[in-house]
C-alpha cells in the first residue's frame, strides 16, 4: 500500500498553459529529463507534442490526454529498444508547439520593384501588407526551424517568411503586366497569386498562411506628382466657369464679404473696366483651337497619344493601317480609322488586293 502511494506520487504530470500571444515552441522543464513510465501527458487544443529523443524526433501526440506507455510511444520504444515495455524512468526532452493562427504580421518591400508599365514605361513600386500564419506539421517545424531553441517565438521566423512573401511578390508584379493605375482594384487578385506561389516553401517550414493581404501598392513620389498634375489638367477646362459660378454667387448675396468687395469694386472702376475689356477684346488674338490626341490600340494595348502630324509617318511604317482601332476625346468608343477623318491619311495607299481567282 506504502510502494503505492509512492508510485503514485512519482508519475509525472506534462502540460503546458500558454500566458502568452507569441510563444510558438515551449520546452517542458524536468530535472535531467527523467519522465517515468505512466506519467500523465495534457495535450490542450491548439497544441501538439513532440518527444525528443538523444536529438532524434520521436513521437508526435494531438490534443488529448495521454498515460505514457510502450503502446503510445512506438518511436519512442523503437529508439530505446523497449521489448517488453519500461518501468524506470527514461530521459527525453518534451516539446509544446502552439498550433493557433498567429495574426497581423506585417510585410513589405524593403526595396522598390521594377515593372513596364504599358502608359508610363518602366516604374518602381512598393507594396506592403499583412499575413497570418500556422504551425501545420509539428515535426517539420521542430526539425527545420526549431531546433534545439527552448522557447521561440513567433517574431523569430517572421523575417524568413518575411523575404519569401516579398521575393515572390516581387516576381508576380513584375509578371503580372496589369497597368499600375488599375493594381489597386486587383490586389484580392494578386494576393490569391502570391499565396499560392509561397505555399510549398513555407510548407517546407511545416507552416501554412492561413491569410494573406496587399493592403497598398504605392508609385514613387515623382509620378505620383505627375499623376497630380494630369489630374489638375483634366480639370482645367472647367476652371472658368467655376470662378464665374462663385463671382455670381458672390453678387447674389450682397452681405457676404465676398458680395460687398466686389460691389465696391464693381461700382468703382465699371467705366475703366469696359473701356480696358473692349480694347483688349479688339487686341487679344483668339485662342488657338485645342489640337486633337489620337490612341491607337494594338494587341490590347493602347499607344499614344499622337498628334495628326504624327499619324502620316505611322501609316507609312504600316503602323497605322485602316482597320487600326482608333480613339480621340469626343469620340463615341473606338473606330476603324477608316471610319473616322482619319480615312484621308489612306487616300494614296490602296486598299488590300482581292483575293486569287476573284
């Protein structure tokens, strides 16, 4: 009865209670390693163990409870050459690996990608994003990551994951040939890609990224500047009408400061101010009309713009012929060149000979 209780107090109890967010890998604690035989093993959902042996990876046990025997620990009793069980203590070291998604792990690209941009030509970008990530196989991890490490975190292989996800990247913008102007609306698309191009490398780390985001991809400042630059172009054409709106306005509301400053103005200089209009309205020039812009569209690519003394020399290079499909602003989709005031560029060049035999 005595030997009893005295056995009883000697099987050891192996858990491990996470406190922690970021601990991937824990080593249980033994004096001298001694596990003896019918020790309790707590495997808790989210977890896995991974017994040790003399350096060797032995047996790998799910969430579960465990009495350790011969029967459960059938590396383990290869390894020790057990024939007919044990029942004095053994040495091995135990392992805790955290099977839980691991989240909001941050990516980006250190240095600028170059890519063709079919508008802009060659341009550097930068993208960055978020990632989760998974211990899927527990042996893997130990043996390939891991090592002998007693306590790892997750930060410890962030960086190598890191340089996979931006290495790949990198390769799929460069392939990708989508114009930079639309990488916006298509990175669920090119994060579908990525994922998939990393998963066997981070598989070789016994990992799997349960989740991958491209939260932005940015252009260099200087074309970000001339992007703004087009923009305030666009809008040019309305900038007269819109400071008539707000004189008018103004005008409309004499007790605002705007109306009484130029009430005043107005009622000061009005004689001045015709004189000088129609003079200067007999002396100015009128403006010049706005040059026509003309885009070509060749294997789904659009080139240009051209302007009309251009387009001569592209149809003598054959570059613009008259089924090339044509675009100007104020034009009702793409045409036939032949079917637009183009049509005259062609009138010396004669249409394709009929076929033999017609």
């Amino acid at each position: 009865m005595v030997f009893g209780f005295l056995k009883g107090e000697f099987i050891d109890v192996i858990s491990w209670t996470d406190d922690t967010r970021d601990t991937m890998v824990w080593r249980f604690e033994r004096r001298d390693n001694a596990i003896k035989y019918g020790a309790k093993l707590t495997v808790r959902e989210g977890q896995a163990a991974v017994f040790i042996n003399e350096g060797q990876l032995a047996d790998v046990f799910g969430p579960g409870l465990y009495e350790l025997q011969t029967n459960n620990l059938p590396i383990l009793t290869t390894l020790q050459s057990w024939e007919y069980g044990f029942s004095s203590p053994f040495k091995c070291e135990v392992y805790f690996i955290s099977t839980t998604r691991f989240n909001n792990f941050k990516w980006g690209t250190q240095n600028p990608i170059m890519c063709r941009d079919p508008e802009f030509g060659p341009v550097r970008i930068r993208a960055f994003g978020t990632y989760s990530m998974r211990v899927t196989d527990p042996g893997i991890f130990m043996k390939e990551v891991v090592g002998t490490d007693g306590e790892f975190t997750a930060d410890e292989i962030s960086t190598q994951i890191r340089n996979v996800i931006v290495q790949e990247m990198s390769q799929s913008l460069a392939k990708s040939g989508i114009p930079v102007l639309d990488m916006a609306a298509n990175t669920a698309d090119l994060a579908k890609v990525v994922a998939t191009a990393i998963a066997p490398t981070i598989g070789n780390y016994g990992l799997t990224l349960p989740e991958f985001y491209i939260e932005n991809i940015s252009l260099p400042e200087e074309v970000e500047k001339v992007l703004d630059k087009r923009t305030s172009m666009g809008l040019a054409g309305d900038l007269g009408k819109f400071t008539q709106f707000n004189a008018a306005e103004g005008l409309g509301n004499p007790n605002s400061a705007m109306g009484a400053t130029m009430g005043a103005a107005m009622g000061a200089g009005m004689g001045l101010n015709m004189g000088a209009q129609a003079a200067a309205t007999a002396a100015a020039p009128p403006p010049p009309p706005p040059v026509k812009q003309w885009h070509l569209a060749e294997n789904g690519v659009t080139k240009g713009p051209y302007g009309l003394g251009d387009l001569p020399a592209l149809v003598a290079a054959g570059g613009l012929t008259r089924s090339t499909q044509v675009w100007t602003a104020g034009q009702d989709g793409w045409k036939a060149a032949d079917q637009t005031e183009l049509t005259s560029l062609f009138a010396a060049i004669p249409p394709p000979p009929p076929p033999p035999g017609a």
